[in-house]
C-alpha cells in the first residue's frame, strides 16, 4: 500500500448559510406553525425556503454543510482534504466552490447544471447563540453513486460522512459505496451522527453502521442517548464503547469524552464567549481527525477538537476565522 | 406641505460584499501589481473581479453598498427609510434585496433584467481591521434618472447621496436629479464624500455641490483634506464651515467634529474592538441622520454616530448586528 495522498476525504451535503438573528418568540411561533426545533435541524422544500427566508431578518451568507464546514477547519489545520459534494452551476454554487478552493480543499464535484439550485441551509440564531437549522437541500440531493470518486476515496487515510447524506436514498447508496471503497483500501471510516432527529430518522442504520462499518464516530450527548435510546449520558457512552474503535462524544459546556477500547479520556471545556454556536460540532470533529491523521494522543486530538469548536463558537459563521494550525503548539503545551 | 412619509431616502450603489482576512503582505503585492491601495476603494472590472475573487480566501457574504449600509442602519434606529438602488435578477440580487426589507427599508427599484450580474466589492481585511475594498459595479450601474422616484424624495426629510455615484455619469445625473427634487420639495440634502481617491476624481463637483446643493455633508479627515487640498484637519474644517449647514467629520481613533452655523462640538470616541472597519462611516452616518430627522441636538447626534460605527468595527461585516434603536437611551443618557 502506497503512502496516501489525502489525509482526509469528506462527503456531505454542500450548502451555503444564510445565518440571521431571531428572536425566541420568532423561533417558538415557527416551532408551533412549522413544527421547527430550536437546536436541530428541520429538512424543508423550496416553497417553505422561500417563504421563511421572506420572514428572516437580514443575512450573513458563508459556505456551510456539516462535512464542508469539517474539511474547511481540517484544512485549516494543515490537514490535506478533498470534498465531494454537489452545489448547482448558480452564483451561491459559486461562492461554496471558491471557499473550498480558498481553504486548499480539492473539490472536483461537478456542479448540478440543470435544475435545483444550490441547497442552503437557513439558520436562525437566538439571543443565547444557539442555532435552529432550515435546510433546503436543492443541488445536494443530486449526488449520488457516479459522484464518488473510487481512486480520491481509496487515496485517502479517513472518510468522514455526515449522518445528514442518510436522509435521501441516493445519498445513503453513495455514502455506502464511499465506505467499502475506504476498508477495501485499508484506510479508516469516520462518522458523525450529525443530528438527534436525524438519528430518531435512521436508528436501526446507524446502529448497525457503527458496530460494523464505523471506526470513529462523533456524536454529542443528545445525539448517542437517542442512538442507544437511554436516559442518560455514561450509560450511552459505556454502550459504545463496545461498538466502535473510537468514539468523540461532545457535551457542550461539560466539554468532551474520547472512548478509545478500554481508555476513557476526558476533555475539559474551554472558555468560550458565544456568539453562534452554528458550526462546534463540524469544528471539534476537524480538530479531532486533523491530530489523529497526525498521530497524536486522543488527549491532543480531543484538545484540538475543542479549541476549534470554541474559536468558530466565539463569531458568526460555522467556519475559521483565524488559522486552526495555530491552535496546534496551544494544544500540545496543555 | 404636509408631513413627510419617509425620514430619509438614500441613493447609492447596491452591491454585495464579499468579506476575507488577507495579510498584509497580500494587499501590497496587489497594490504592486494592480495599484490597490489599502483602506479605500477601487473600481475593477468582471474580468479583475473573477481573478481577484479566485485568490482571496473563505468569504462571508453581505448586502452592503455605502448608502445601503447606512438606510440599514437608519432603519435598525426606527427611521422610516426607503432606498433607490440597482440590483440584477440573481441570487446575489435576491439577497439585497431581501436584507433591505428584512431592515423595514423601502426598496422598489426594478432589478436589471439582463445584463450585468448584481455588483459586488470584495474586501480585503487586513489583521488590523482595516479594509480595503475592490468594487464591481455591475448591475448597479445601470440605474439611471428613470429609477429616481420623485414622489419617494419629495416625500422624504433627507435625501442621502453616496459620493460613489458620481463614478458613473447615468448614476451622477440621477443624483443630480434627486437633488433637485428634494430641495424643490422644501427638505434636505446629505451627502457623504466615500473616499479620499473619489474626492480625487471629482474635487471640483464636489466643491461645487458642497457650497450650492449639500445641506449635511459627512467626511473623514483624509476625504475633507482632499477636498480642499489641504494639510492639516483644521484647516479644513475651517473650510468647509463656511460652505454648508452642517458637517459631520469622522477622525477614526480621534472621535468626530460636528460642525454647524458657528458652533463645532467635538464627539469624543468610543472604546473599541476593532475587528473590520467596513461599515464604520456609513453607520455614523446613519446614527447622525437617524438623530437629525428625530430633531436631537448635534452633540446627541454625533454621540449616536459614534455608538452605530463602534459596534459595526466590532464584527466581520457592514451592517448591524444588534438592534441600534437600544443605542438611543445611551446616548440620552451621555
């Protein structure tokens, strides 16, 4: 086996954000009208884009998606990544191929020239920083098996795919394809569970997934209690422990566990001044992976994880604004 | 006459930013190659704007446009706003458009149909905050004497002018126009000069206008000095006291100086955390005028500036982030 060329591959749904400031009255009415959750994310068609996007205050626009937003602070890092992900041949498709290019992420995707529009994912963000996600997933949908290069992903040493790409079938295919193609080289899957209801959506699969085909998972407290429908978080964790090589589980302000066989390894939180949480979860897994791929302990690996997510939690947006290899030296002086 | 409809209309170009950290080192090779000079603005074509584009790094979009930022902040104080600016039929125009009247702003002004895309000006900031701005025109461009509702301005107290209009002659007259109009109508003219290299290009119309159509006038130090070709600050404000009603002259760090008739009140500063400059001029604008229209006395006005600039440096992007109507009491209260 030769050395391999990427130190990661990603594949997710490529959105672009339109972030704006809600009220928590305005997120509750939609809650009661739309059944919209605060803290998760909702799937909605175009018509209900257009309409919610009338009634959102005004907007930040960035390039976003959960596995876009992992490869852009991977490659912050000074990780080598690519990205499969399909955008539409539109200006906001645009933007999203120029910031993976800018972040040094190879991005050869085509672009979807004929239908839907670029997805986007509306995201409204309340007084305490936390977001409510709106995802409209346009272009992203048509990616599909032929999407996934058999020679990027072999080349790789980790696949990482976002729980979210089991929500279409066609999605689901490719991101099993993608998988087998990463063991039969040899390499490592990653995954992140992404969402509880996208978890209360595929339980049984990604079940299954993990005790089978996952290597590293990243999930936050919400999202394995739901996996393994359990009342509490230590009776989660001790679940999948047994099921996986390696699990990062995030816990918000209680900071992390990284359960690696029998090492169970705690994480302590941050400081962290919250502006928008929009992006902690993507960021801590870049972190995470980026010192793994260079073979750091999973104390460092988790430390970076976190230094990420507090850095992209203290801003609007859900990617770096300063450079994440920065973060390294802090990280290994702790 | 009765009482007018609208606290303020403002004209300018409407145009999307797009925002990116760059180093210091990047904005002088530029400066080297393509003569852009760091903290103002330089109009490029489509084809500098592609090749620009393709080298900066990850962006945030954001509706922006000088007099677009400023309605939008007018309109976060409470005024009753309106906006003539051109956008095209895009995704990018669709954005303006909706963050204008996601702000309460009034904004018919018919989208280019076929043509140029909507504008945009990318904007390098550099790690000292400042930013340096490259701007596209495009569709805005197009908007001509045909897109000055003159209905709209003679039912506005202020009529507010970007100085960037009179880059274009179709823009120039339409200003022109607006003027007229207003002044006909019995109410005032405010006009801001944008840039110490468009002060360049138009010095004596600017001169002109100052002293014969312009009833509040905004400046920074290096535009008001470029204006009268002179030296030093003071000289200048000496200048221009005996031309127009009312200046508002912005001195970054140093605060402001508010002139008017034979009074000059110096605005102190505020304690800032400079993340991006862009927006800064605008918002003080928009706090000035905001106090104007509600008849606060001058030194209230300029404080109000002061508050809505020092909260847009404090983040990436030209408009607000918090409801500016909350400034008021402090002000008030100073």
């Amino acid at each position: 086996m030769s050395e391999p060329l990427y130190d990661m591959v990603a594949i997710g749904n490529a959105l672009v954000d339109v972030l704006a400031h809600a009220t928590e009255e305005f997120v509750a009415e939609q809650d009661r009208q739309y059944n919209m959750k605060k803290g998760t994310m909702s799937l909605i068609d175009e018509v209900r884009a257009v309409a919610l996007y009338a009634q959102m205050g005004t907007g930040i626009e960035s390039s976003g998606g959960s596995a876009g937003n992992t490869m852009a602070g991977f490659a912050s890092f000074g990780g080598k990544g690519a990205y499969i992900g399909k955008v539409a041949s539109d200006q906001l498709g645009d933007v999203f191929r120029h910031d993976m290019k800018a972040q040094g992420v190879t991005h050869e995707t085509a672009p979807l020239a004929v239908g839907a529009p670029t997805g986007r994912c509306l995201i409204l963000v309340t007084p305490d920083g936390q977001r409510t996600m709106n995802t409209f997933l346009g272009a992203s949908v048509e990616m599909g098996v032929d999407d996934i290069d058999s020679d990027l992903i072999a080349s790789a040493r980790i696949t990482y795919l976002e729980g979210y790409l089991y929500d279409r079938e066609q999605a689901k295919r490719a991101f099993q394809k993608a998988g087998e193609i990463a063991h039969d080289a040899g390499h490592r899957v990653a995954l992140t569970l992404s969402d509880p209801f996208c978890v209360d959506r595929h339980r049984a699969d990604f079940q299954y997934l993990v005790e089978n085909h996952v290597d590293i998972l990243f999930a936050n407290e919400d999202e394995i209690k739901s996996l393994y429908e359990v009342e509490n978080f230590e009776q989660a964790a001790k679940i999948v422990s047994g099921k996986c090589e390696i699990s990062a589980l995030t816990r918000s302000e209680k900071g992390s566990v990284v359960i690696s066989g029998d090492q169970i390894i705690e994480i302590p939180p941050q400081k962290a001044k919250v502006v928008d949480t929009t992006g902690a979860g993507d960021q801590y897994a870049a972190g995470f992976l980026y010192g793994f791929t260079q073979g750091m302990d999973m104390k460092t690996c988790g430390l970076l994880g976190t230094l990420a997510a507090t850095e992209v939690i203290s801003h609007m947006g859900p990617r770096p604004e300063i450079k994440y290899a920065d973060l390294v030296a802090q990280a290994k002086a702790a």
